[in-house]
C-alpha cells in the first residue's frame, strides 16, 4: 500500500510534554512496554532537556521518570546488559549515564567533547560494552561507560557529525554520518578510518545497518544509497529527512522520519519502495524506532511536543 495514511492504524498512544521537542526514541531492550525519550526546550537552541521514561498501558502513554539536565539532550541509548542504565549526550558536550531504578541523577556525566553531541549508541555485539559518540566538534569516541575518560578519539570527518551507530554483526566496528557528506567505517582496533564513502552531495544526517547483512547500510540525505547499489528515490522530496531505520524483524523494510512533519515506511526489495505514509504530526519529526519486541510497533517524537507509538498498517503485512 502506498500513499498518505491518516487512518489504518491501530489506536496510537500518545503523551504531551508540554515546552519539550522531542528528539530521539528509543524502547527499551528488556520490557516491552517501556520507552526512552530525549528532549529539549525551545527546540534545541537555548534551554535545558528532559529525558523521559515512559510505560505504555491501555489508556496510552505515562512517565515512569523524568530526569532534567541543564542543556537540550539530542539521543538516548539503552544498555545493553542493564536494564535500568540509558546514556544521553547533550548540547553542551557532555554524556550522561543514568539509572531508571533511582529517582534522581545522573550517576555520571563524560565530559571530553568540546561541542554538541548530537549521537550516542550502545553496542550491541557479545562480548563488549561500549558506547560510540558523535559529535559536532568533528570527532567520534568510544566509551566504555565503567571508565571515566574515553577509550580512543576517532579523528577524520571534515564537519559536524550527526549520526553514530555499531555494526550489529561485527564487534568493534561502527559507521559514522557527517555534514561533509561522507560516511565513515571505523573499527577500535585503529584509530584510523576503514571506509570512507563520499555518499552524497549534500549533509548526511542519519545512517543505519541492515540487521540481516553485515556489509549493507544506508546512509540518506535526499536519497538512500545502499551498499549493494540498491538506491531509493524520491524519499521525503519536500525537505530533508532526519533519521532511517532497518527494521529488526524483515530485512528489506525500513523507516524513515523527516522534516516534512512525516514518517515513511519502505520496503526496497519492491519497483515502488514505499509502502506508507503516516502523517500524525504538525512539526519536524526527529525521533523514530522500531520495536525489538513486536513486528509492527513503532514509536516516534516531534517537534510538536509529542510521542506517539502506534502499529502503521503496512508493517502488519510488509511483503
């Protein structure tokens, strides 16, 4: 199916922040029902942020807890061996780690950036913990979260990074999105660059893996171009979009959220790779994730102060 949808989904569960923009979802590895929301006052610009942790039931959304920081916060990350431990990054450098079994934090703040952080991810690959972030002072580093200070400094990228993610199937190797339009692979064994791929003729501000191929991702600005030389066309052509995201359960559908107040879902094994439109917010749409636990659930944030998690109609069928 294809096209704008304003019904066909499941009933959303949505939550107001009232002068908080979200900017980054994620749900929680471990319980189902439970997400992770970074936010900031006055867009982003000036003012403090808000990460939020919230409970989905029958009636919709509620806050199990609301930490305050002092500068907007741009990404959020679970652990990936705790269930109660999320890291954030944050628009004056810094990262924090907090523990959702207490009621106050954060339990430590990172400071080493010396400009916004715009990415923060935890590995996901047996036998390590680490975080990787990104940030517009040009630099990537990896931390791991026990220690104080970074474990190495990834120099290279040109202009400000927006986007850092780990390789799902390879330990130690993470890709890296950037304002000077290349995409980076980076492995810890080297402080050096695998990979530089000049992606684009415009900034990159997301990029993602394929949760099915270890050696395909996609890295969009006004396009997608994936390593296998799949491309899609035609993606959010009003304004850039802002995120992409492999789905966790079919290897050829992903999601993307955009500038243009939408959220798309693609399927590119298909002639024409869009399958839905869903248009439910009224301002940028910056946060989106695909639920780990079920096939169809997603949860996203805006701009205009909301969170929604709903079933769009095209991930019951995606084939």
């Amino acid at each position: 199916m294809s096209g704008s949808v304003a019904g066909g989904m499941s009933a959303v569960r949505m939550l107001r922040v009232p002068g908080r923009h979200g900017y980054a979802v994620e749900f929680s590895p471990y319980l189902p029902g439970r997400l992770a929301c970074a936010t900031a006052q006055h867009y982003g610009i000036v003012g403090c942020g808000t990460l939020l942790i919230l409970d989905q039931n029958e009636s919709g959304l509620q806050i199990f807890r609301s930490f305050d920081w002092n500068d907007g916060l741009f990404d959020v990350t679970w652990s990936e061996n705790n269930e109660h431990i999320l890291v954030t990054c944050s628009g004056d450098g810094l990262l924090q780690l907090w523990d959702t079994a207490r009621a106050t934090g954060p339990l430590h703040v990172y400071k080493e950036h010396t400009q916004e952080v715009y990415s923060v991810d935890w590995s996901q690959t047996r036998g390590e913990q680490l975080v990787v972030s990104g940030s517009w002072d040009q630099t990537v580093k990896v931390w791991d979260p026990t220690v104080g200070n970074s474990l190495c400094t990834f120099r290279g990228h040109e202009s400000v990074i927006y986007s850092t993610i780990w390789s799902p199937h390879i330990p130690g190797c993470f890709a890296s999105a950037s304002g000077d339009q290349t995409l980076r692979i980076w492995d810890v064994k080297t402080t050096g660059v695998r990979i530089v791929i000049p992606a684009h003729q415009t900034e990159i501000l997301s990029c993602d893996w394929c949760k099915y191929d270890e050696v395909q991702y996609v890295a969009p600005p006004l396009d997608a171009a994936l390593l296998n030389v799949k491309v899609l066309l035609g993606l959010h052509l009003t304004f850039l979009f802002f995120l992409f995201q492999f789905s966790p359960f079919h290897a050829s559908v992903m999601a993307s959220c955009s500038y243009d107040f939408t959220v798309r879902f693609w399927n590119f094994s298909k002639p024409d790779p869009l399958l839905e439109t869903v248009e439910h917010h009224t301002e940028f749409t910056c946060g989106l994730d695909l639920s780990l636990q079920s096939p169809t659930q997603v949860a996203d944030c805006s701009w205009d102060e909301t969170i929604k998690i709903y079933d769009p109609a095209s991930l019951a069928i995606p084939g």
